[in-house]
C-alpha cells in the first residue's frame, strides 16, 4: 500500500515511511520481486534504488483488500469498535513520534 501511495518510491524512503530496517525491508522487497509484484530500478543516484508496483503487484494489492477489511471488521468486533480506535489512534501518534525524531 505505502509503494501504491508513493508510485515510485526509494527503499530508503520507503524503510523510514514504515519504520522499518532498510535491510528488513530490501529483504522483503527482494520475495516480492521475485513474484513480480514489484520492480527495482536504480534511482538518480546509482547509490539508492527505486521501488515500483508492476500490474501483477496492483491486482495483488486489490485482492488482498477485502481479506485486510475482513481482518479489520473482526478485530472490531472482538474488542469492540471505541477500543479498536483508541488503540489505533495510541499507534499513530507513537508512529508520528518516531518519524518526527
């Protein structure tokens, strides 16, 4: 989803956008290039590469959907849907925190 939202995007960027290891992250991206789902292409600088959804990683991406909106509901409906907002918005502001740092 963060690579739908950027169109094109760096790993670096991408790794800060979701707080996560650069090498996790290269890592992860690698499985998905091998499915297709995504292409890797030198940036700018030769340095830094840019990250890219093929058609086959969109339709991907628009399948899974209804499966994340079914795991979502269900956790709403565990906890209840005033716990599971509270518990998401605690989240984005611990998010916001780290990036911000």
């Amino acid at each position: 989803m963060i690579i739908r939202g950027f169109g094109k995007v760096t790993i670096k960027k991408l790794a800060d956008w979701a707080i996560m290891d650069r090498t996790t992250v290269t890592r992860n991206l690698k499985l998905l290039e091998k499915k297709g789902s995504i292409r890797i292409e030198p940036g700018k600088d030769h340095r830094e590469r840019v990250v890219t959804l093929t058609h086959e990683g969109i339709t991907a991406l628009v399948a899974a959907i209804p499966f994340w909106e079914k795991a979502q509901h269900h956790v709403g409906e565990i906890f209840g849907k005033d716990r599971t907002s509270r518990v998401v918005r605690e989240l984005s502001k611990m998010v916001s925190t780290v990036r911000n740092k």
